[in-house]
C-alpha cells in the first residue's frame, strides 16, 4: 500500500538484530531464521470490516526479543507520522502535499497477546520492540491498513473527490476486534474463505519431467521451450494465476491492475493502470469457467460502475456530444475516461465495448438474472447508447453498411474507419443485448423505455458492419479499407491480434458468423496469425504469446496452439512465477499470468454462445444445435499428448452447467460426468467430432 513497508527483526542479543524477510500480504509461505518460523497470510475477502494481515512467529524455544518496524520509502518523510503505544504501532501519511489533496494512509501493527508490553522507538519510523520473555514461543502480530480513497464518491454528487473519512479509526477498530479472536480461529477463517474459491476448479496435468518438489526457480530455469516442456510447471502455473485473481481482485477491492496488486513502486511501470485495450480483459479471462466469477467479478463491475460510469458518461457528452458512457484506454481508480495524446493509444473508445462481453459471459455463464437487470443490462445499455449515436452508413463502399468513423485499431496504424475490431465488438455487443431482451423487464412492453433501446440495436445490427473481411491474401483484414492502401500486409508482427478478437476471446467471428465450423474463415484466421508470427518480433511480450496461442487452440490446431504455449511458458516468466513484460526483462505485468491460464482453457474447451435462435426479431448464425440435443460444446480441441492422461474438474459452461472430464495418452478425450445440467442441455463433442458423454 503506497509504498509502506512492514519489518519483523529478530535479536539473539542487545543491538543484534536478524533480518526475516517480510512476505507479502497474500503469502502463506513460511521464512525461516535460525529456529523461529515466520508464517503470514491474509483473512477476509476484501470486506473492510474483516480484511487484516496476520504475522505468526513460533520457536521451538523461547522466541528472542522481536522488533517490528512500520516505514514508507517511498514518499517525503516529513508528510508521515509513526506512533507507538504499549502494544501496538501506527504510521500514517500523505502520498503527496500538492494543495492538500494527497491520499490519506494509516497502518498499524498490533500485538494479539494484551499481556505483553512492548518498548517503542519512533526516530525512524514507527519501531516497537518486544522482549524476550522465559517460555514464551510464539506471538501473533495483526496488521490492518487503508486509505482514504473511496471509489463511490468519484460522482458529481461528491465533486469526484473520491475522498473519504480518515482511515485511522475505522483500521484500528477493525485491528482491535480481531485481537478478541484466538489465531487458529482467525488462521481457519482465512484458510475456508481460501479453499472456497480455490477449490472451485483442478486441473491435472502428468508430472514428465519431475517436477514435483522442486523449488519453483528450477522449475523455469531448466524448462524446455522445443521439447516437451513441463506439464507439470504449466498446472503450476494456472493453479497460480487462479490465486493471483482471487487474491487482487474480491468484493470491494479494486479489480487487479496491470501489477495486480504488487507493484513495488509508488509509480510502477505504465502507471500500474487499467489498459483496456487487451490487458484489463485478459485479467478476467479465467474468471467464470474456473468457478471465480461471483467471487472475484464484483470488484469490476463496481469499479467500472462507480469510476467508470460517472466520468464516461461526461466524456460521452463533451466530446462526442453523445448519449451513454464512453472510456478509452490508461484508465486509473480516479474517473479518467477521457482521451489522452497520440491517435494510435489514445483514440480507443472500444474499451467499455470490449468490456460488456466480460458482462455478458458472467451472465451466460453463472445464468444469475438478478445481478444481470440490476448491474450487468445497465452496463451494457449505456455502451450501446453511445455507440449508436456514433454509427455513421459507410459512404465509401455505399454498400449500405453502419460503420464507426473515425476509428484507431488497438496501437496500430492509421487514423481510418471501419476498423475491423470495433465491428466485431459492436456485433457481439448488440447480439448479446438482443439475446437477454426476455428477461429485461420492460424490452417487450410497447413505449417503454427499453422497447425502444432495443428496437434501436436491432436496427443497427440489421445493418452494421460485421468485421469480417477476408483480404487479396487470404487474410482477416484490420482495416476495411482495400488492400492497396497498404494497410494489411503480410509478415505484420505486431503485438495484438486486433482483427482478431471476434474469433478469441470474442465469438462475433468463431460463434456468430459461425466461424468456428466455417473452413473459409477458418483458413483466414490461419493466415493472419502465421502473418503476425510467434510473438517475439514486437514486443516479445507473454500477453501476445498466449493471445496467439489461445487463438491457434480456437482453430483446434493443437501444435501451433502448444508451441506458442511452451514458448510463453519458457521466455517470459521469472523464477517466482510472475509474467515479465520483455522476454525476462522487467517490468512485471499480470497479464500473461492470467492470459497463460486461458489459453490453457481455450486448449481445454470450446463453448460459444448460441444465437442460432430468434434473437430480437432476427435470426443470426452461432455455434447451433443438432436435432435437439442442445447447444454443442466442444471437449479438448487442442490437448496436446504430453499433457496424456489429464483431466479436469470443475469447468464451467454456459447455461450454468458444470463437466468433469479426463483424456487419453493422445489427448483425445474419453471421459465426461455432467455435474451440473446447463440450460437448454449440451452436445458434447470431442476434437474429432464424436459425441461424448
């Protein structure tokens, strides 16, 4: 939290001290220093109310005199404040002093034990010492901590301040009222509200290479990128990014950032935003089929509702003299929605757009209706809305089409129109709008608000602009614009797949135009990722790897979609399992920790919506159904044989269905249980195309 450190020091005799390495807040993972067992870890999930840090010391022995320190190196001295009483220590702060409106920190450590009276040194920083006394063995140190920011005053009603009370007392009634509580109650709390989202999901990949035991930094040094890599190490690896999602992103916290939630600095690399033009997405792509969705999803959506909101629905008026609410791309916790410098970054209105098939796919997923017509449908409509005022008929083609003018695609090429990636988003949008109008309250009741909301987003759809143009060399075109404007040509090697995000982590291209079964389209989806290579040319990025690979796995290409796995796995993550943003060079960025995960997912399974029925008065194509067996889901289009006799546990499908199922030696997959019907039932099919389960 802005910068504040937390010391635990260990004396064998006066003025000796023992450094312990402090662990982060979400660790478990115990630190030893001669006899003395340092143990950490975090209860509550994200509440304030129940959110403290728990630091367990315990000796075979009688502990030595222990010293806990509180500091913040990364802001000017004189703006903090250490206190110290008889068993607890304070340190608050401003993060800045530009006209007073710094944020507000307070944090305090606290002795579980009462019956111990501490000694205090506050010349630098907030220190406290605790004496060794004759058969004492353990301690229990409590920590709680906040700000002042509160993201529901980011309104107009509270002049976007985003400023709230005070921390301090509402932190040390909090730190106060856990000390009531014995630490093994306190330590079971924190374990069950752990086991309860991380044994939502399992997967089970076999052990080659021998793995197992192994510290995790071996593990990656001696990964092998052309052989057979380490099953093992990539299960590691998506059982770590399920932690990482749950432990940065719980109700009432803010969605994980760019860093998650550990950035080591007051200014961490690109600001430790929100960027929304493929990073924010790929931070929730795990989140509904592995069993997270109620768990971790609420902190976006209020964060988008309570920041971005507000703020958008401003930029929306004062730039676009539109209706709704529009965000671009660096977006932060303070309302920023407006849109910065330079055209290529900047110019990004598709954000929110993007955002609304995370909306949609929480409600297709988990089928809770409630949530959907009281947070998700509002979302939506207010994206639509400002999309349908800036829909513009394509008056160089003239073939009748509604296409967005003018348009930057995602950090790449010209300012233009019709940017394919808006189109595909702007599809999925409106179809999936259409699709919930039976349960919207009003969509069907003639006059009504909604009637008319969705009367106009069946218009638009009837006419808008798909995105799906194959180019003159077989490829899925970026830009509408003819080829001989130079736009599209082959061996691009940039970063992001932009035309592409109809096909993955879209379905406008592989679920509504049915391009998932449609060969044309298929083959033009291969050439534009052969085009764009690897992903080592660009930026050498993890996020771009797994991107490709999860999109290669879509086409059911099971070699491409592992080599491009193998190759994130083995060039872009550091010895303690975090994603770097180069090849292994810093900055850490979370992305690729959870984009990895997905691509393993979308190697997994392929579960596109179905619209193959009457969506709003029109029919459109979709990933349909057979003789009545309900929609067809398909069943490890990509495992490849090393990953031979694994199996899952857990996944999530839409309609609210959950499927057990395992594979052979070849990949191939042998066995189904239906653990959870979805609605509307399912067609299970394996990669082959025969019917399982």
């Amino acid at each position: 939290m802005v910068g504040l450190h937390l010391g635990i020091f260990l004396t064998a005799g006066i003025g000796t001290f023992t450094r312990v390495e402090a662990k982060s807040l979400w660790s478990s993972t115990p630190a030893a220093a001669d006899d003395v067992i340092q143990q950490s870890y975090a209860v509550g999930n994200g509440r304030l109310g129940d959110q403290i840090c728990v630091y367990q010391l315990e000796s075979n022995s009688t502990l030595p005199a222990v010293g806990i320190a509180l500091e913040n190196t990364l802001v000017d001295s004189s703006l903090q404040n250490a206190t110290c009483s008889k068993n607890s220590i304070g340190f608050a702060g401003l993060t800045a002093a530009v006209d007073t409106t710094g944020m507000k920190y307070y944090a305090t450590a606290k002795l579980a034990d009462t019956n111990v009276t501490a000694t205090c040194t506050n010349s630098t920083g907030a220190w406290m010492t605790v004496p060794s006394v004759g058969g004492k063995r353990s301690l229990s140190i409590l920590v709680g901590a906040d700000t002042n920011y509160v993201k529901q005053y980011g309104n107009a009603a509270n002049n976007f301040s985003f400023r709230g009370n005070d921390p301090t007392e509402s932190v040390d009634a909090l730190v106060s009222d856990a000390t009531s509580k014995p630490e093994n109650d306190i330590r079971q709390a924190a374990v069950a509200d752990y086991q309860s989202l991380a044994s939502t999901f399992s997967l089970s990949l076999p052990d080659i290479a021998g793995s197992a035991g192994l510290e995790t930094s071996e593990i990656v040094s001696r990964y092998n990128i052309n052989g057979t890599g380490d099953p093992y190490f990539e299960s590691l690896l998506f059982d770590y990014a399920r932690h990482l999602s749950f432990t940065s992103s719980r109700d009432n916290s803010l969605p994980s950032n760019l860093q998650g939630r550990w950035s080591t600095d007051l200014y961490g690399a690109w600001s430790a935003d929100y960027h929304a033009n493929i990073n924010l997405q790929m931070n929730y792509w795990i989140a509904d089929q592995t069993g997270l969705g109620e768990g971790v999803l609420a902190a976006l959506w209020d964060y988008m509702q309570e920041t971005w909101v507000p703020r958008g629905m401003e930029t929306a008026q004062l730039l676009y003299g539109a209706p709704g609410w529009v965000t671009h791309d660096e977006l932060n916790i303070f309302g920023s929605t407006a849109m910065k410098y330079d055209a290529s970054w900047a110019n990004y209105p598709a954000s929110a757009a993007w955002m609304m098939q995370q909306v949609y796919d929480h409600y297709s997923y988990s089928q809770n209706t409630s949530w959907f017509i009281d947070q998700g449908y509002p979302l939506m409509k207010g994206v639509a809305q400002f999309w349908l005022s800036q829909l513009q008929p394509d008056a160089y083609f003239n073939d009748s089409t509604f296409v967005v003018n003018p348009c930057n695609s995602p950090e790449h090429g010209p300012t233009t129109f019709a940017c394919t990636h808006y189109q595909q988003l702007l599809s999925q949008l409106f179809t999936s709008i259409l699709s919930t109008s039976s349960i919207i309250p009003y969509a069907n009741v003639s006059g009504s608000d909604d009637a008319a909301f969705f009367a106009n987003v069946s218009g638009a759809l009837a006419h808008l602009d798909t995105g799906i143009h194959i180019g003159s060399w077989g490829e899925i075109k970026e830009w509408k614009v003819p080829d001989s404007f130079g736009y599209d040509f082959e061996n691009d090697t940039h970063r992001h797949l932009s035309q592409l995000v109809g096909w993955y982590p879209g379905f406008s291209v592989s679920g509504i135009a049915s391009g998932y079964t449609n060969s044309t389209i298929q083959n033009a989806v291969a050439t534009s990722l052969w085009s764009r290579g690897p992903g080592i040319v660009d930026s050498n990025a993890g996020w771009e790897k797994v991107w490709r690979a999860a999109c290669w796995a879509r086409l059911n290409e099971t070699d491409e979609a592992d080599y491009e796995l193998r190759l994130a796995a083995g060039s872009n993550f550091a010895p303690n399992g975090f994603s770097m943003y180069s090849g292994h060079n810093t900055p850490f960025q979370i992305d690729a920790n959870f984009g990895l995960a997905a691509a393993m997912l979308s190697m997994l399974v392929v579960d596109l919506p179905d619209f193959s029925s009457s969506v709003g008065g029109q029919v459109t194509g979709g990933n349909g159904r057979a003789n009545g067996q309900g929609r067809t889901v398909v069943l490890g289009p990509a495992i490849p044989a090393r990953w031979g006799g694994g199996s899952v546990k857990g996944l999530r499908v839409r309609g609210g269905g959950i499927i057990d199922f395992g594979w052979d030696e070849s990949g191939l997959v042998n066995s189904v249980t239906v653990v959870r019907e979805a609605v509307g039932g399912l067609r299970l099919m394996d990669r082959i195309g025969n019917v399982i389960g």
